[in-house]
DNA sequence: AACGAGCACTTGTCACTACAACTTTTTCGT
DNA sequence: ACGAAAAAGTTGTAGTGACAAGTGCTCGTT
C-alpha cells in the first residue's frame, strides 16, 4: 500500500499550495507541466488533482486552468478568546481546537487576550479579529468578551469586521446577547437554563427551599440563563416568592455578604460559576458559616479544584472538549457551505453531585 | 457538458441498487463484467465506481470485489408523525423532508399515526417503527407522541427498537422529557424557554404585569418549556410573584374558565400553542370579554390562520421548513458518522406582533 | 481599427495495455 | 485424502494515445 505516486503527488501539492505558492487568482501549473515536472503520467496527475477537488482544495475550469478555492488558500482558523489562564474553561478548549486544526490541515491563529483590565481586552480582541481578516482565515471560533460594561457592543464591533470580509464564526460557550435575544451565529455551548434548573431541582429534592443566587454585577449571558434556570424551577415547584432571592456582589465581598445574610438566610447558595462558589464558600467560612452544615452550595462548570476543595463542590459539568470539537465541526461545514441556517447548539451537561449540596433536609435537621 | 458514459454508469448502478438488485453482502459485478456489459472501457467504469465510493454507496476490497454499503443498501429514511392533519405544524415538515429525501437519492416511509385516540397513535407509532427496522430504513426522523398520560415510556419504547437496530434517530420539535433532563437523541426545534421570554417581555414592555398561562392537562414538553420562559423574563421583572398564574384546563372548559376568572382576571393570556389560544378566545368572547381590550391573548407556532382571525394573533414563529431542512441533513450526518455527539438544535423563533397582544397601557386605559 | 479565423493551450472523456497486490478456486503431487 | 502450488479471479496503480470541448491570444484580412 504504502506511498503511491498520485498519493505522494496530492500531499505535494497540498503542502506547496498551503505554503502560500498560487495565488487564488492565478491557475496552478497544467497538468501535463505536473506530469512533466513530477515524472509521472498525465493520468496520475489527474488522479491526484480529483483527489484534491473531491477534498475541496481546487477547482478546475476547462480551457482556463485549475486553480485554488478560497478554502484551500486560507487554509487557516482564527481563535479568539478572552485569556486562555482566565478560567479553566479555556485551556481544553485551545488544546482540543489545536488539535483538530492540525488533523484538518488548518494552521491555527490564536487571538488570546491578555490583560487585566476587561476593557483593553475588549481592544485587544478587536485589534486580533483585524490581524486574522488580513491574514485570509478561512472561519473563526469566538469566546465572547464578558465582565465589561457594554459587552454586548464590543462583541458586535469585533464580529462586523468578520462579517464584512464574509468570514464565517462559530461562538463557543453562550452567546453576547442576553436570552431571549440571539446575535444570528452559531452558538456552541451547554443549555444553561436546563442546567440552572438540574441544579434547583437537585437541591429541592434534598428538601431545601429556600435558593439564592449568587451573581457579580457585570454578569455574563450563560450566568443569566442559569438563574432563569433556577427561577423556572422553583416557580414549577411553586417555591418560588418568598424563598429565591438574588446575592448580586462580588463573592469576596464580605460586607455585602454579612448584610445579604443579615435580611435572611438561605438554606443553599446558587453560584454563577465555580470560581465564584469557592470564594463565596471561603467568605461564609470567614463569617463563621459551614459548608454545607449551615449553608449549601452549588456552582457550575466543574472546574478541576471543584473535587479539591473541602467540602467538594457539586457542579454541573461543562463539556469543553466536546464544545470545542463540535464547535469545529460546525465551522468547517459553514466553510464549505455558507448559506446553513444559523443555529444554537447545546450539548448535553450533566450534574455532578458532590458534597457541598448536603443531605437530605431530614437527616440535616437532625444535626441541629 | 449533458450525458457522458461515466456519468449515465454511475446513475444506473444508482437505480440499480436502490432497487435492491444487489445484497450487502455479495459482490456487485466485477469492474470487467461491467465494462462488457454497458460496453465501455474499464477506465470509464472505474470512474464511475470512484464517484459512487465518494457518495459513500460502496466500497471496495482488493481481490474480492466492490460491495454495496449499509448506506448504499439501505437509501431510505422513515419519519413518524402523530397525525400530519393534527398540527399545521406538520404538513410543511413533511413536504419539505419529502423534498429532501428525493434530492438525495432516499425513498421516504411515513408513519403517519391517525387516530383520534391518542393511546391508539401510541400503538401506531411503535408498529410504525418495527416496520422501519424490517425495511432496512438508514435512519429515522421522529415527532414524539405527545397528550397521553405516559407519554415518555411510549417514546422510549418506540426509540429503544430504533436503537436495538443501531438506526439513527433525530427527535423534531421537542425533546420528550422535560427540560432539564434529555433523551440522549439529537433534538432539532425552537428554543422553546426563550420563545417564553420573548412573549412575556413583550407583554410587560406594553405595561403588562398580570400574566395567566393557559396549558391543556397533558401538555408536551415545549409547552411546559414556554412556560418556564414566561416565569423566567417575569421574575427577572420583578413582576412575578402576585401577577403570574397557571390556567391549567382545556381552552374550551368554559366553566372552568368561569372558575379561574372568578379569583382574578389577567390582563393577558399566554396559551400554549396558537390552536388552544383561538379555542380560549372564543371561550372569552362567549363569557363577553373582547381580546384585546379586556384581556389580551399570545399563542405560539404561528399558525395560519393566526393571522386570519380576528383580531390578528400575536405569536412566535416555529420555522417548519427550517426545522426539516436542518433534521434532515443532521440524520444524514449522523448516518455517515454514528459517533457524533448528541445535541440540542435551536433554531431562531422571531415573535410576530399581531392585534391581539393590544396596544401600550396608557392608551388602553384611556379606553377604559 | 475592427473583426474573425486559426492556433496554442487548457481540462474532460474514453480507450487500451500492463502489471502489482490480494483472494478464492482449482489443480496436481504426495 | 490432503495440502501446497498454481491458476484465475478481483481491485489498485500507472502509462500511452487520441479526441472533444472550452479559453485566450495572435495574426491576417477587411
């Protein structure tokens, strides 16, 4: 089996047409300069070049020539993401996307945002999506820019330089718009509302009640469905009025804890994320509260410290590898056919149900 | 360009294993066999073979022949459907998967439960699906059976035959468990929580507040995923608690309308779907209030005649050839590739402002 | 200067040949 | 009767040759 000439020929070209050799306009050498060159028989050559038109890499018009397709000149993937040290969210993400890119022949352009301050990010991002436009990639895998102020206008900015070189994007993890609202791509991600409700149904079997949600000011659109998640459940149970209510703060910020806790307090805390449930757990404890003796919690993502920490935290499990690789899927097949109806896909996001969420209420009563 | 040997080759192999000439297991005949039977050079029947492995209908093994593949065997795809004059939300679907099927070379089977019992569908539906399985379909879109008591065991059911046969299923509409939990099947329809929202924001962004939701006994999961989006954009609000209540009863049940009035009038009613939302309004009309001037009225699918009577129904717009569009070409994905991840595809659902949501509330109070 | 015929070049189709690599069947020696 | 070798089948690779069909340029005629 081995390498066969027409074989050897294909990978050939694929590497001379990757390094950038025929400009998309221009046609490649004919095919009899191919056999020539080569040394091999016309009929090889053209064995080669169905191959590499069946892949999509060129297309051939009689009389004129054959000559690359946009696909098999920019044979590049932009990712941008809001740094990739940011959240563990990330890093599984860029490694399982690097991975397909090389698998597919696609080099990988990363756009990783780094700084502290959201709104340089928010600059950053911009000044990446122009780099990957003049570099000709052929699709884009997006992370939303998130904590900031006008998120959902920065987002739109760096998507309509896209949008005007008629480059396709695939949005992973939520989408910018707040629900029930869609920006119009693809979106790749978990169905946060069926998790914030796994979530509120989990606890509510345990016999808890009273539910509070735990969100920073500046809250992405995932974290906003997770509570809408939470609300519909409860309300479903009809538990909803006098025992749901929102701890908008900071999770370090213990003042505003102590006066949160101090107009009631609940028999579990919701958080937006994982990172957020572990500090908020630290805050309780500097305030004297157990987890989850005194006070349950839960978050969401399933960070790898979620099973570190004492008590370990009952989560939902994010998918990343799963995300990313269906994410890059979807690019590709909007690469080869731009005209797909835009769409939202979930993957399913299972509860990992640890020890922070507690016991059932009846034997939790007996402690006290 | 019209007619060339290769070409006319590869359509008559085509029609010839469509007609199920060749088993999957014997060899078709061999490339010199047919190249004295069409009489043309084995150069020509090769290329005809070589499109024929591209479309994925064979494949071929050195030293003992080309075989015709489960794909190729098996070119037919089943779609069930619990009555297609049940629902204007069925017949474009099956026009449109129809449609798709033929363009791809695929025979359509229907399984089209009709029966005025929705018990009687149920047995249909699982007739239907042995059927599918003995007639070798290569996959299968399904409308799971809604409106019976236990709705889920009869979809898992009909579904566990489906994967007993390792055939592919793609689930339209709606998942058949209520959110959170998934079946496990790729889904494809509306994202029925943020159809929800979009309605009840609308309502509130006219002024408002007392919101009813009117859902039948035995209402299906997108029902009940409405509902959950009306509480959620409610109680980001603010403005759930005291003005959100459930009418849960047949559209028709006037008495039971009486009743529910009785402890408080809504200033609007979310219903269901649009069918149930023309029954309630009638029922309204015959206990003497005007939609919408004493209460206003949203359904959901946008129906046909939703914008035929009177007053003009506002409602969120279910995209039905898009959804057979994008089922249709995910079962086809999921035929050449079982291992794909299953997932949840949402596509967009516009809200469509008609008359019967009314006008803002300060001009509606003027009337008053 | 404008036009058209012809030419050189491209890809597309088709035929025939030869051999390699592999599998199944047959044949022949033991 | 059995087993190994040979034969006869299969697909895969590679080459040669010829012509058809389409494009673009050149050159000669008007």
């Amino acid at each position: 089996m081995g390498e066969t000439k027409h074989r050897t020929l294909t990978d050939a070209l694929k590497a001379e047409i990757l390094s950038n050799k025929y400009a998309a306009s221009r046609a490649i050498p004919s095919e009899t300069q191919l056999s020539r060159k080569f040394r091999v028989s016309r009929t090889t050559v053209r064995k080669a070049l169905d191959a590499l038109h069946h892949e999509g890499w060129i297309r051939s018009v009689r009389g004129r020539g054959t000559f690359v397709t946009r696909q098999g000149a920019a044979r590049k993937i932009g990712l941008v993401v809001p740094g990739v040290s940011y959240s563990e969210f990330f890093p599984p993400i860029v490694d399982e996307i690097s991975r397909l890119t090389r698998d597919s022949g696609y080099t990988l352009l990363l756009g990783n945002a780094v700084d502290r301050r959201p709104e340089a990010r928010a600059r950053q991002t911009i000044s990446f999506v122009r780099d990957f436009v003049a570099e000709g990639v052929a699709g884009v895998v997006y992370q939303p820019i998130e904590m900031i102020a006008d998120a959902e206008k920065a987002n739109r900015a760096a998507l309509s330089i896209l949008d005007a070189a008629e480059i396709p994007v695939v949005i992973i993890d939520s989408d910018f718009t707040k629900s029930p609202r869609r920006s119009g791509y693809d979106v790749v991600g978990i169905d946060n509302v069926a998790a914030g409700m796994s979530v509120a149904e989990h606890l509510m079997s345990l016999g808890v009640t009273k539910i509070h949600f735990q969100s920073r000011p500046l809250c992405s659109a995932s974290v906003s469905d997770r509570r809408s998640g939470v609300i519909a459940a409860m309300s479903a149970f009809g538990a909803f009025s006098r025992n749901f209510r929102d701890f908008k703060a900071e999770p370090d910020d213990i003042a505003a804890l102590k006066a949160h806790l101090k107009r009631g307090r609940p028999e579990a805390f919701v958080c937006g994320n994982d990172t957020a449930a572990v500090r908020l757990k630290i805050s309780l404890e500097k305030l004297g509260f157990r987890v989850p003796d005194d006070i349950r919690l839960v978050g969401f993502d399933d960070v790898k410290y979620a099973k570190i920490v004492t008590p370990q935290l009952t989560t939902v499990h994010q998918p990343c590898e799963k995300i990313a690789e269906v994410s890059f899927r979807r690019l590709l097949a909007r690469i080869s056919d731009p005209s797909l109806q835009p769409c939202t896909i979930s993957l399913p996001a299972d509860l990992v149900v640890r020890a922070s969420s507690g016991q059932p209420m009846s034997s939790a009563k007996k402690k006290l």
